[in-house]
C-alpha cells in the first residue's frame, strides 16, 4: 500500500513537473514574440538611450517589487508582457545601430543565441542532469559582471568591454541550464517567475554575442 501511494505520488510529482516546464516555454515564446514587436516598435521609432534607458528601469522594477507579487495570480500574465515588452522596447537604440552598420550582424546573434538556448536547454530536458550546482557561479558571476562593467563605464577599456560580454555569454549559458534544472529537480513551480528568468537570460545572451560580434567585425 506504501509502495503504491508513493508510485502515485511520483507520477504526480512528475506530470506536475512537465506541466510547469510546457506552460513555462508556451509563455517564453510568446513574451519573445511580444518583445520582438515592442523591439520593431523601438526601431521604427528611433527612440533615443534616455527613453530606451526610462524603458529599462521600469522593467526592473517591474521585475523587482511588481513580479514577485504578482506571479501567483492571474495578474502575472500582463505583468510579464509589460515587462517583456518594455525590455524589448529599449533594444531600439543598440538595434538601430547595429542594423545601420551591418544588418548580417542582427541576424548573426539572433541565430546564435536560438542555437545556444535551443542547445543547453534540449540537452537539460534530454539528459536531466542536475546543474543545480551553477547557482552559486551564476550569482557571483553576475555581481563580478555587474562590477566590471560599472568600472569600466569610468575607464572604457575596449578589451575590458570585450571581455565582459564574453563572461555574460559564459553566464547566461550556465543560468539557462541551472533555471532549466530547477524545474525538473528543485521543485519551481511558478512558470511565469521561471519564464522570466529564462526571457532575461535569452535577452542578455543576445546582446553580448551582438556586441561580440559587433566588435570582432570592426563594428
């Protein structure tokens, strides 16, 4: 009889663990499909760096004090697109840039960050490894990131610059395998809070491989 309830309880750990990771990615694509309108918004507009930067610390502090209350409930969902959007809204500026330059450059890190995303987080699924370990490289990788780049706003260092956006694409990699292993092994059951961090692992990954690219080409 034990054995039974717990065979049952499995099951239901696990149906319960493949629904949050099915609604998790149904959300992710469509705030990336959202984000993408609200990025095309940004570039036809040709907004500038004060409004892309208003854009920005709105949506961290959406995501700070509004997401986290919000994502238990029905509330969650258009707290996420106005998140989503507006992050997607203030790329306008860096976009309008890179496809003014050298559009090849765009299209470059947009297939590159879909095969590194598609990649680490087919081969968590697949494999159902652990990679709950990363948590801790992933936060101090951040604060050490998040350092560096501040320092380097006063010293502009190019190799400086270079080398940051290399430790993001390190980073954000090893978060997309830690967050996609949390909702198999660590029980996160809150899809809206998981696609959100996937979403800002996705955007931060892009931008540093387009800045990479950018520079590598001369750009």
């Amino acid at each position: 009889m034990q054995m039974n309830t717990a065979v049952t309880r499995s099951q239901e750990a696990i149906l319960q663990t493949n629904k949050v990771i099915r609604n998790t990615y149904i959300l992710l694509s469509m705030t990336l499909i959202f984000s993408g309108f609200t990025a095309f918004l940004g570039v036809v507009s040709s907004i500038g760096h004060g409004a892309a930067l208003v854009a920005d610390l709105v949506a961290i502090g959406i995501l700070w004090f509004v997401l986290p209350r919000t994502a238990n409930s029905a509330a969650g969902i258009p707290t996420i697109f106005a998140f989503t959007g507006l992050l997607g809204f203030g790329l306008g500026p860096v976009l309008n840039y890179y496809l003014a330059v050298n559009p090849s450059i765009v299209m470059m890190a947009l297939g590159g960050t879909g095969v590194i995303f598609l990649g680490l987080s087919g081969y968590a699924l697949t494999t159902r490894k652990d990679f709950s370990f990363l948590g801790g490289f992933v936060m101090v990788g951040m604060l050490v990131v998040l350092g560096a780049a501040i320092l380097n706003i006063f010293l502009d260092i190019p190799a400086m610059f270079l080398a940051i956006n290399a430790a993001i694409v390190m980073i954000m990699s090893a978060f997309i395998l830690w967050e996609t292993s949390s909702m198999i092994h660590d029980g996160q059951t809150n899809y809206i809070m998981a696609a959100a961090g996937l979403f800002l692992s996705i955007l931060n990954l892009f931008q540093a491989l387009l800045h990479l690219l950018g520079a590598f080409g001369d750009d």
